[in-house]
C-alpha cells in the first residue's frame, strides 16, 4: 500500500469513527508529510495530530487508528531481523520460562526499555488462539493473564522503597510510575493485538470496531457509568448556552418601553418632531424553566444525563423547577438545592422521590398528574422542556393535557433519545406528541448542543 493510499485510508477512518476532519484538513495535513522525515514515526504521528485532531477527547481515538495506518512493524518482515526497523527481542523469550518473562517485565515497569517489543515478543507467544484449519486469532487476554503484571506490585514497592517507611510520598510517587508503566503495557499489547487483527482481517474492518466514538457523539441509551462522569463536564457549558438561547428568544419577543425623555431631547433637533423614537433596554432576564423528565429504566440512562442537566440549569435561569415520572409525577427539585452534590441527589431521588405506581410508563398519566398538581409551575414566562421517548405502554396519550400546558407555556420542547426511525414503531406516540410540542432527536451531546444552536 503506497503512502497516498495510507493516507486517504486514515482520514477516511478518522470520520467513519466519528472526528471532524475536512477535505483542507486532510490537505494540510498532506502538506506537513513534506516537511517531515518519514522515517520518524512519533514525527509522522506529531504532523497529522497537529493538523487533524480538534479535541483531546478526540486524542486516544486517533492513537488506535494511527497505530492500525501506520504500524511501528509488520508480521511479514519477521523473517528478516535485518529489514524490520523495530524487532520483536530477544530469541530466548520464544522459550524462557514464564517466571523469567515476569522478570523482565518487573524490569520494563520500573522504568527498563523495550517495552513495545517485549508487547510484541508475548503477543507471538501467549496471544494466538486456533480458529480453525489454517485461522488464528489474536487476544490480549492470554497475554495478560500469563504475565498478570498488576500482581508484582507489592514486589517491586518492596524493591524499590528498600527498607524505607511505607505510606509516604515515596510510595506514592512508586505507585503512580508502576502503574502508568503496568497500563503502557496493557496498550501496547492491545496495539499490537489489534495490529496482527488488521493484517488478517482488513484494516479497515477492525477500525470500525476499534474505536469508540467521541463522548459527544455516545448515545445516551448506552453509556456506562464512566461516560456520564466525562459528561459532567461537557454539561455546564451546554446549560449556559440553552439558557443565553432562551433569553434572546425572550428579549427579541418584545421591545422596550418608550423612552419618553430621550424621544424628546432628540426632537429637539429637528424642530420638536419626534423623527426617531427611543426605547428604553429591556432588563437582563433570566427565564424560568420547567423540566419533565421521564425516569423509567428504557431511558435510564439518558435520565441521568438529563438530571446532570437539571442540575447545571439550575444556576442558569431565575427558577428551575424539575419534575420525574415513571406512571406519576413527583417534582424533584428539592434534591438539586444550591450546594448538593449531583451524585448524592440522584442516590436521594430514586429512594425517596415518588415517581412509580406500577412500574410501567404511562404518559399519559403522568401528564394529568403533572396538569392536576403542578398546573400553576407554568406561566407566560416558562420555557417547558420534556425529556423522554414518547412510549407510552399504549396507554391514553393525554394529547388534550400536554396541548393546554404547551399553551401556557412561553416555549415547549420536547427531546427524544431514540432515532427518528424508531418513531411511531411499537408503542411510540411521537408524532402525536411532536404535533403539539416540537420534537427533536436527542441521542448524543453533539446533538443536545445543535439543538440549542438552533434556538434562534
């Protein structure tokens, strides 16, 4: 494969995973190739991450495809120690006994070089697994199962503190390298599994599955625990430029009251004829907010995004009142008080808050509840914003309910985690839903945020 080739290949694989690359991008970083030596890889590396990643989420993504594009060696090169730039090791870890290969690697974990190619020497050895006549596949299992670096950690401590008190900053200071090296291990066994994969399978059809897309662009329904801790951070900033939209939308509704004064002093220029009228600016002004947020466990974990959500708002607009449902309401702002922490609230909110009668999802319900106990939460200057995926159970929708508290509401949105394919399908009552409060797909950040952007 000629290097032109390399190249289309990779930036075309940065978009299938899901990074914003341009054409002028994928040209720029054509461009750098030219001012480089090509022969340096961690160079090569350097030049299309300067000109090709955006984010530093975006960084380990575009890792795992470099190594796929450019691999630092190739299996068909083994054969010649001479023509591969960065051999496996060693002959004798074809054959050294496994108590001696932990040996080397204590030493590769303090710190010793010739970790990638010790990675590569286990892979060959413990990684192959027989999938049938003349198959194999590649795991990184195996390897790490044979070696367990994470149980030579008190081994090396002892080495390494020799004698010295333990618990202090030395300890600590050992702990941290260990385990960095333990996890450069870990990736460089994966990267050369992975590599090996490729070279059997395609390039491409393992860099599909490679690589996770970005946190923006995770859908909501399937992120992990982890996931929406990285989210936190992507919250806040969403919240203040959903609250800015909505405030824009309120002032540009109406202009200020007439500035007499003003309007008078200019007329005087003009023979006392008021030619241009003056208005006074509108106070800054915070909207209010309602959110109903479905909480059942079809959407579990889009509702913890939307309640991370709810609790960004809260510093954002004049009130914030928050409300769950299952197949009953229960207002649960009194869990996202100034000073709570989130995790605790959420912890609180599903003991405490009552939000289930049988356990099965009924908007329609909810929605009567909501108009019965809170009706009074909506005003002329409410934004409403409904959280959810409009499956009912086939239970009455309540159209009539949702469309009087649409009515009274300044503005109404409803976000939907599901994919517009899936609307309509089962018991889906999206588009009699979107026909009273516009509906929007909502599966991922990156559309929360174009959302928001089209509040104009």
């Amino acid at each position: 494969m000629s290097l032109l080739d390399r190249h289309v290949g990779f930036v075309h694989a940065l978009r299938e995973a899901g990074l914003p690359v341009s054409p002028a991008e994928g040209l720029d970083a054509a461009r750098a190739l030219a001012v480089i030596d090509l022969a340096e890889r961690e160079s090569l590396r350097a030049a299309y991450a300067a000109t090709l990643v955006k984010r530093p989420s975006h960084r380990p993504g575009f890792d795992i495809l470099f190594d796929l594009w450019f691999p630092a060696s190739t299996t068909g090169l083994r054969a010649s120690d001479a023509a591969d730039p960065d051999p496996p090791g060693p002959p004798d870890l074809e054959t050294a006994e496994v108590s001696e290969l932990r040996d080397r690697l204590a030493g590769l974990l303090l710190g010793a070089e010739g970790m990638n190619e010790f990675a590569r020497a286990m892979v060959e050895r413990f990684g192959r697994q027989p999938a049938g006549p003349g198959r194999q596949n590649w795991f990184s299992y195996p390897v790490m199962r044979a070696l367990s670096p994470e149980t030579l950690m008190a081994r090396l401590l002892a080495e390494v503190l020799a004698g010295r008190e333990r618990g202090g900053l030395a300890e600590r200071v050992a702990r941290q390298r260990i385990g960095e090296n333990t996890r450069r291990f870990e990736d460089a066994v994966s990267t050369d599994v992975r590599r090996r994969i490729a070279e059997d399978a395609g390039i491409e059809r393992i860099a599909r599955s490679a690589v996770r897309p970005p946190l923006e662009q995770l859908d909501f329904l399937r992120i992990t625990k982890a996931d929406l801790a990285r989210l936190r951070r992507e919250v806040h900033p969403l919240a203040r430029r959903l609250a800015a939209r909505l405030t824009v939308k309120h002032r540009l509704g109406h202009r200020g009251r007439l500035d007499f004064r003003r309007t008078v002093r200019a007329s005087l220029s003009s023979g006392g004829v008021p030619l241009t009228t003056f208005n006074r600016p509108r106070r800054p002004h915070k909207p209010e907010l309602v959110v109903l947020c479905d909480t059942s466990d079809s959407v579990a974990s889009f509702a913890h995004f939307t309640l991370l959500l709810t609790y960004a708002l809260r510093e954002q607009f004049t009130k914030v009142r928050a409300f769950g449902f299952v197949d009953t309401v229960d207002e649960i702002s009194r869990f996202f008080v100034p000073g709570a922490d989130v995790v605790e609230a959420m912890t609180r909110l599903t003991k405490e808050a009552d939000m289930v009668r049988f356990g099965r999802t009924d908007y329609g319900h909810a929605l009567e509840r909501f108009a019965e106990r809170y009706g009074d939460a909506i005003g002329p200057k409410t934004s409403l914003l409904i959280l959810g995926d409009a499956r009912s159970n086939y239970q009455p929708p309540a159209l009539e309910t949702l469309r009087r508290l649409a009515a009274g509401a300044r503005h109404a949105y409803w976000l939907n985690p599901e994919p517009v394919a899936q609307w309509d399908s089962g018991d889906s009552l999206a588009t009699a839903y979107g026909g009273i409060v516009p509906m929007y797909e909502c599966r991922n950040a990156a559309q929360l945020a174009a959302f928001i952007e089209g509040l104009v």
